[in-house]
C-alpha cells in the first residue's frame, strides 16, 4: 500500500463490522437506482466535484494483480459493497470491466466523532478523458463516470530546420510527449505531402504552424488540427489553410492563398517516417548481386511491416509474387503513369488485379522479399511506359476551388494570413518572393 491514512489500519476492522451489520439488518439495494446522477456542489476547492475542505483525501495507484477487493477493502468499504460494485461497472453505462495497474485512484474518507474515518467516495481514473465514482453515501450504492471538460489550446510554432535535423527533431523542442510531437508532425507531412519532399529537406528550410491542441486539467494530449501553416522549403515559401467548402456535409480540406487544393495528383512518398536508402540511378552497385546496374527506383528503408500506401488513385494491375522483385503490387493510374511497390512483406487485404484504390489507401507492407538485404520498398514510376525518376518530375498544380467560393475564402484566410506573416517576418525577416 502507498500513502495510506496512520490511523485506517487501526480502524479498518471496525469500519467493517459496522457497514457490514448495516448491510445485513435494513439495506435492499435498489436495482433502479444503480447508476446515479453526479452530485453538484458549490464549493470552489474541489477535486473530482468533490469538496476537499470536507474530507479527508488518500492518493493510491493499482498495482498488478489487483481486483476490486484489493482497491476497496484497505479504505473501509466491505465485501457485499465490492461485490455489488463490481457488477454496477459492468453496466454499458460504465464499460469498466477491469483495473489497469499504474492508474491512479482517490479516496475520500469522513472524519467521524470518534476520529475514526468512513469511506465516502472512491474515484479511479481508467484514462486521461474520464474519471469513475463509486458513492458510499447512501444505502442504495451508485456509480457514474464523469467526463473531463476538453479545452481547446491555440497554439503557434515557428523554427527552422537545423543542420543533421529533420521536421520531427524541431517540433520536438516544443512538446514534453512524444506523441504530440509525431501527431504534428504526421499532420504537416499529410498537408504537403504532394508539395514538400520531406526526404530532402536544407538547413534553413522555416515553418510557422498555427494549430489546435486539445487540453484536459491543464495539459495537452491531442492535436486537434492545423488552422494554417507556412512552409519554406528551398527558397519557396508555401501557404496552407483549413477551410470548410461543404457546411452542409462537414467537407473541409487545405487550400493555398490563392484557393488551389494542397492535393496534387501523386504523393511524394510511398510511406510516412521512412528514410531514401537508395535513389534513382543509371549505374548503382547492387548490393546482392555485386555489380553495378541500373536502379530504376527509389528505395525507401522502414521497418517490416510499414503500411505501403498507393501514391495516388489508381487500378491494381498486378498484386503477386516474382523472382527479384518479391511481393509485389502494380498500379495504373491514366493513360500517361503507373506506379509498383517491390519487396512487400505481404499484400494487403483486398488488393487484387482489377481492383480501384484510393490516394493513400494501403496496399501492402514492408518487407525484404525478392533480392533485398533489409527491409524497405523499392518505389518505381512509369510515365508512357518509361521508367522515370518521380522525385525529378513536375506535376501540375490542383485546380482552384470554385470560383463562387473564392471571395468568401479569401475573407476567410486574410486574417490568418497576416498572422503568418508577422510570424515570418519576426523571425525570418518577411516572406521571399
């Protein structure tokens, strides 16, 4: 046990007998009544809604192994009183079916005449969103979960990408969890993943992200979304927006300044978090078959495993298996471009010649198969039926939104837009034209 009470030892065995005989001589649990509405008190120094000026409070963590008994019993509540809330938690109401060792609890005792300490309320914390009372106030025992209240956290990151650095090590700096970190990073890498080559990111590339986080008790845990982003990359600065075209449906996407969708035809990348093992070349040592060959892709090295996303919206043509090449998948995408993914370590489910798959869609996952020495995928592009470097070619930007819309959007985005560029111009000296 941890941070017990001195004196709960030395009352335990009394407490019991006393809930016990109250039990046994004038108290029906009423069936109906199981679930209770959370009480409301006015009091400002509370804790869990409970007033802490009118209680003595102990702090416990679950241990491995611990049931309902091992939470309950040591703060004064009995074994009938264990044994109905364990069935109260099982209500849909509730969904709480077993402890999780490392989760805190808190106990909420009142000081009786004697100075002896009865259990009033036990609250267990099962996750960050949510809190579980058990009310020992009563004859008719209740439990009710209370959700946290959410606040929204506007937010605003600039840096600049540092010499051996990458996009995840610079947001890093400004997060304690690591999970806020890779949820941004993933968020900006999904924004331009059709105009920013996040594999070949320069000393001194910049970036401004303004975003939503999502708070509970004064800390962050989510990202919600990215308002409005700008990114510097080679010397070309690009906009990004969240806007709202469809009200009626919820439809939202990322528009530029001048309203073009930040979607463009083909991906930059096959997979997320992965590194260039090896580009496109004319001649390249191959390093199972020790001479130098062409390669005619780009290898991207990630751990097995890795979901293999199609780069852009396509037909499968080919989902097999072949010599060199291992598991593989081919995509035709128009008359013009086709696309494969070698060495998977499987296909994914469904993926089958004749079969449409979507931008982003995953279609297999890393593997070593085929002649490879470690796992990756080996990313190749076909453009009229020529084997090309996709990291080389030039795709046309999206099309504007439509025109209708323009007005309001650039209505929109002009205050976010000067915001953005204050931002650039405190700490980067203005936007480069």
């Amino acid at each position: 046990m941890t941070k017990r009470f001195t004196n709960v030892l030395g009352t335990f065995f009394t407490t019991i007998f006393l809930l016990s005989s109250c039990f046994e001589t004038n108290n029906v649990l009423d069936e109906d009544n199981w679930i209770a509405e959370e009480p409301v008190f006015e009091e400002e120094n509370l804790l869990f809604n409970l007033p802490l000026d009118l209680y003595a409070v102990a702090h416990d963590t679950i241990q491995n192994g611990w049931t309902w008994g091992h939470m309950m019993l040591p703060y004064g509540a009995n074994q009938l009183q264990v044994n109905r809330f364990a069935e109260l938690c099982k209500d849909s109401l509730i969904g709480l079916n077993y402890l999780v060792a490392g989760k805190p609890f808190t106990v909420f005792h009142e000081r009786l005449e004697n100075d002896s300490l009865a259990i009033q309320y036990l609250v267990y914390e099962p996750d960050v969103f949510s809190f579980i009372t058990f009310d020992f106030t009563s004859d008719s025992l209740t439990v009710y979960r209370t959700e946290k209240e959410v606040e929204i956290n506007q937010r605003v990151i600039v840096g600049e990408i540092a010499p051996k650095s990458n996009l995840s090590f610079e947001l890093a700096k400004n997060f304690e969890s690591y999970s806020l970190t890779a949820a941004l990073t993933d968020a900006m890498e999904n924004i331009y993943a059709w105009s920013v080559d996040f594999f070949k990111l320069q000393p001194g590339d910049q970036f401004v992200i303004g975003f939503n986080e999502k708070v509970i008790d004064g800390k962050p845990y989510a990202i919600k979304d990215i308002e409005y982003a700008w990114f510097n990359h080679s010397g070309k600065p690009k906009y990004a927006f969240l806007y709202t075209t469809d009200t009626l449906n919820n439809i939202k996407g990322y528009y530029d300044e001048e309203g073009r969708e930040m979607k463009r035809p083909f991906l930059m990348s096959p997979v997320k978090f992965a590194r260039i093992s090896s580009g496109y070349s004319a001649k390249r040592f191959h390093p199972v078959y020790k001479t130098n060959r062409p390669h005619l892709g780009t290898d991207y090295a990630a751990p097995t495993g890795t979901p293999i996303m199609a780069t852009a919206d396509g037909t499968v043509t080919k989902a097999t298996r072949s010599g060199a090449n291992g598991i593989f998948v081919k995509l035709r995408h128009n008359s013009v471009y086709e696309t494969q993914y070698l060495h998977m370590s499987r296909i994914a489910d469904g993926i089958r010649p004749g079969v449409r798959v979507s931008q982003g869609q995953t279609i297999g996952y890393v593997g070593s198969t085929g002649a490879a020495t470690g796992p990756h995928v080996c990313y190749r592009f076909w453009k009229n039926g020529k084997q090309i470097n996709h990291r080389a070619e030039k795709f046309p930007n999206s099309e504007p939104m439509d025109k209708r819309l323009i007005p309001s959007f650039l209505a929109y985005i002009a205050p976010k837009k000067e915001k953005l560029d204050a931002k650039v111009e405190v700490h980067f000296g203005g936007v480069e034209s």
